[in-house]
C-alpha cells in the first residue's frame, strides 16, 4: 500500500483490482536526474486490446503536428481521463474553462486529492515531488476531457461544464496509461506510456491456506559508505522466504509483488566515546522517515538521506515495516560517513 495526501492508495505493481483505488506514477528523469516537465497536460487509460501494442490509440500521421499524441478520434475511447482543469467566470453568466499544464500550479498539489470523489479530484495529476508525478484511478468516478469541451472565449460562448465521462476501466484485465507531456516550452508535446493489469474484485490479494503460513523475512542495507554532504538515496532490499512445505509454488508468486506496508526508517549516530556521555545521538526517528519512505515493485525500501552539516563517523540505521501480520524489525546495520 501506498498514501496520497494521507489516503491509502493501491499501487500498479500490487495487484490492484478495479475496486482499488488504483496509484498510477510516472518519474521524469532527464540527464540522470529527477526533473520537471514544462507541462504536463493529460493522462490517458485505454484498454489493451493489442496485446501490447500502444501505437494505435496515438495519431500516426508523421506530418500531424500532433503525430505521437493521442489521436483525436480515440478521446472518447478512454477508460479515464486525467487532468487539472480551472473553471473561470468571464461574467456572472458565462463560465469558462481552462487547462492547467504547469506542474508547479496549484491545481497539481496533493493537497487537492480528498476522500470525496469530487470530479475535480478524482480526475486531478498530482506533483509528489520534482519530477514525480501520480493520478489515482477510482471505481465509477467522473472526469472532464478538456480534449472533448467545447472551448469558449471572452466573447460569451457558453459551455456546459456538467458533461463529466465516467471512469469505465472495471474489466479484469490489462491497461495503458498515456502521460502528454512537453519537455521545454518550444518542444513539441509527446507521450510516455506505462501499462498495469487489473485483477479480480475481491480476489486480486486473497489466498486460501490450509495452515498458517510462516514468512522470514530479511532487511538488507546496500549502502555501507557515503561521502558527507551528499544527498544519498537509501537503499534496503527486501527478501522473502515461504518457510511451508505444503504450500505451492503459485502461493510463492505472491510474494513477488508488493506485500510490505508501513515502513519506516531509524537514524541514529553512534558516539565515538564509550566512556562518557550518551551512547548515540538521534538524527532522524520513526515519524521523520515515514512520510518520506517510497517502495519499489521488489519491496525495496527507499529513502532520501541529506547529510549536509553531520559530523563524520559511525551511523546505525534500522527499519521498521509490516509484512502480513508481522511487524518486521530489521536488525542494525552500520554505514561510515566520510
């Protein structure tokens, strides 16, 4: 599991069903590193009816100005739509609506993703940090297209800003997720595409055991130097072994995919006088950690660690996380600052 905004999210890689809040992400890198996009205007969700194939819901025609992009006559064979629109009043009468592109616009804050599945939320993108993007995919919401609006100007053109599409991606089965973006304010707009799979409602995570099932579960530290005033990347990998004998292959697979919740990380400074004093000083604890952790598809945990203004020496760090109904703590593992 995952979080938005403090609500609980189901990411692609944990076997979501259509009556998951289903968390679909994209990162940007450019030259190796995280990096914004000059605009981010839309996210598609089509069906995968070509076994892979994403190329024939985007405009071909390499002449188009818009070759790369989504065709025009497939907008309205979208599963969902996302996209942060901006309702505006010309005058007390007539209302307009605008696109939203820039990822450092308000409308992109995670604050805006509530529990409600009001349209603008539910179909809203969503700036988790530089570079870093997500939409929440949710049963039966509603969504506007602003490829599909009728457009409207100062002059007095009404539209009707009720006409919402709904979210219709509940078949268990594959997806595309088609991200328009444009890179630099004179470069021409283009797709990134990723896919997921929707597994059954109410099935997507169950199993059923004729035994209790035992779990050993291992934390493993990558790092065991980093160099002082760097921001390093944390890196702790996540292994699993089904202890049972009785129990099949197909139940192994599970462990796969994502099962770990709830993880946290503990930094503490390890005194270099044993003799005086206390034995530790805490740099970061539990609560600093968790809101900042990220997981991976293999349950590696991740975690942004500036060590900017700390002393070099000898550091412990220590994870805590919960693996079905266990709370893992991991043992200490040591990293050298120098």
């Amino acid at each position: 599991m995952a979080q938005l905004n403090n609500i609980t999210v189901v990411p692609r890689w944990e076997r979501p069903s259509a009556a998951d809040d289903v968390y679909l992400e994209m990162y940007y890198m450019k030259s190796g590193a995280m990096t914004d996009v000059f605009a981010l205007s839309s996210v598609y969700v089509f069906h995968d009816t070509t076994n892979g194939d994403s190329s024939v819901w985007l405009n071909s025609t390499g002449t188009s100005p818009h070759f790369g992009t989504v065709e025009s006559t497939k907008y309205k064979d979208a599963e969902m739509v996302f996209n942060n629109l901006q309702l505006v009043d010309w005058d007390k009468t007539t209302r307009s609506v605008l696109q939203v592109t820039d990822p450092n616009q308000p409308e992109f804050d995670t604050t805006n993703f509530k529990e409600s599945t009001e349209t603008n939320s539910a179909s809203g993108i969503f700036r988790i940090s530089e570079g870093h993007y997500g939409v929440v995919l949710r049963p039966s919401t509603n969504f506007w297209n602003f490829d599909q609006i009728p457009k409207t100007d100062e002059t007095g053109n009404t539209i009707d800003i009720t006409a919402v599409s709904s979210n219709t991606a509940s078949s268990v089965t594959s997806y595309f997720d088609v991200w328009t973006v444009q890179d630099a304010q004179d470069d021409k707009p283009r797709t990134i595409i990723h896919s997921f799979t929707l597994y059954g409602a109410g099935f997507s995570n169950i199993v059923s055991l004729t035994e209790p099932i035992i779990v050993n579960t291992r934390h493993t530290l990558v790092q065991k130097y980093v160099n002082r005033g760097s921001l390093e990347k944390l890196q702790i990998k996540t292994d699993y072994v089904v202890i049972n004998r009785n129990i099949g292959q197909d139940i192994k697979n599970i462990f796969k995919d994502g099962i770990l919740e709830g993880a946290a990380i503990r930094i503490i400074k390890l005194s270099d006088r044993v003799s005086t004093g206390l034995p530790f000083e805490l740099i970061k604890d539990w609560a600093d950690t968790k809101p900042a952790i990220l997981t991976d598809s293999a349950d590696t945990i991740l975690y942004n660690w500036e060590t900017s203004g700390l002393d070099t020496g000898t550091y412990q760090v220590q994870v805590s996380s919960t693996v079905l109904d266990n709370r893992i703590m991991s043992d200490p593992f040591h990293v050298i600052l120098r």
